[in-house]
C-alpha cells in the first residue's frame, strides 16, 4: 500500500466555480505523482472519484495530457467497488436471533447521477449479515451541500438538508452512512441541528468498526 507524497486537490471545487486553469493546474500535479505508483488507485472520497474519472475532459485541447489523463483514469476505483472486486472477509461476530444495525446510505449524488454503476456500498453492507439497509420510500436525495452551492446558499442547502434528515430518522436509523466527504459534514451538521445523536460514518469506518473487515490486497495507491 502506498500514500503518494505531493498530491493535490483533486480541483472539482475549482471547476465548479469556472477557474479552469486552476483545475487543470492540479490536475496535472496529481497525474504526474499518481503516474509514479501502480496498481488501483483507491479513492475514499465519492465526489473526488467521480472528478479523477473526468481528468481527460480537462484536457480535451492538450494531446499529451489528454492521454496521461485517460492512463491514470483507467486505474481509478471507488471505495465500494474496490471492495467488491477484491477478495473481503466480512467477520460476522453475531447470530442470526440478534438485531440488525439499522443503517441508512446517503447516496453521493457524484455516484448516483454520473457512476451508478459503481456505487456498491449496500451490497457491502448487506453482506456483512449483521445490518439491514434502510431505504426513503421516494429513494435517494441530495443533502443539499454541493460544494459551492453550501457555500453560496446556505440557507437553501440547510433547508435542503433539515428535510431530509427529518425524514430519515422517521425511519429510526441507528447509523448513517455515506462515502462524499461533504455529504458526511452536512449529514453531522444536520443531525446535531436535529438533537440526534446518531453517528454518521464514512463506509470504510462502519464496515470496520461494526463488523471488522479483512482486506487481501496486492499494491495499491490511495487518495483520501
């Protein structure tokens, strides 16, 4: 396992505000120092997943680049489907009379509208036989962060949010879950305005803090 020195930000805030040169800029450092590593490149960051997997639509007036870009792409995996395709141990400690964990997964919006494929956190979850996915009878939603749109219009975003939570503990969750680093902080914001004090973690927290999971990996580079 390697933790590359020197990477950047991935620069999806810098395109979203239009400053494409910036975008370009560390995109560029990123693909010089992951160009150093081999094997997966594990990114636990959803909306950074879904960013490094659009690198070559930085460059799509720069050749050389273009196709440094598509090399490092074409080794990027999100978190879930990194686990799906490597072989897990999920160490199940209970018996089948105990109750379930009740989790709810945020769906990234990154996944849900431009990867859906990828995403693979329920199965994960599921497979642990220890939670029970719960699920909004209108399914996936966003939390109403959106980077800069948090930024911009916090009152909207925070209205955003407040509904949502209050819909989701309707359903008694005992954990929620996500893999986008800003979901994650808006669904905490949310719950603490809310006075809950149910734990919100990352995917790779909870599958290790509830159930214990067991990786057998070859060399891999990750990018948090």
């Amino acid at each position: 396992m390697q933790y590359p020195d020197g990477l950047a930000c991935c620069g999806l805030a810098d395109c979203a505000a239009g400053d494409c040169a910036s975008a370009q800029k560390k995109a560029r450092r990123n693909i010089e120092v992951m160009g150093a590593t081999e094997g997966p490149i594990l990114v636990t960051c959803a909306s950074c997943y879904a960013h490094l997997k659009k690198y070559p639509e930085l460059f799509i007036h720069d050749a050389h680049w273009q196709t440094r870009a598509e090399e490092m792409a074409l080794r990027v995996m999100e978190l879930s489907e990194f686990l799906e395709n490597q072989s897990v141990r999920h160490s199940a400690s209970g018996t089948e009379e105990e109750q379930k964990l009740r989790v709810f997964y945020h769906d990234p919006c990154h996944l849900r509208h431009e990867t859906p494929s990828v995403d693979k956190a329920r199965e994960q979850l599921e497979k642990t036989g220890e939670m029970e996915v719960i699920e909004l009878p209108d399914g996936p939603r966003c939390c109403g962060q959106g980077g800069l749109f948090y930024v911009a219009h916090p009152d909207i975003s925070a209205a955003i949010r407040d509904q949502l939570v209050q819909d989701v503990l309707a359903l008694k969750p005992d954990v929620v879950t996500s893999t986008c680093s800003g979901c994650l902080m808006q669904w905490q914001q949310g719950l603490v305005a809310a006075g809950s004090e149910i734990k919100v973690l990352h995917l790779a927290q909870l599958l290790k803090e509830k159930n214990g999971v067991e990786f057998f990996l070859y060399q891999f580079s990750v990018i948090q």
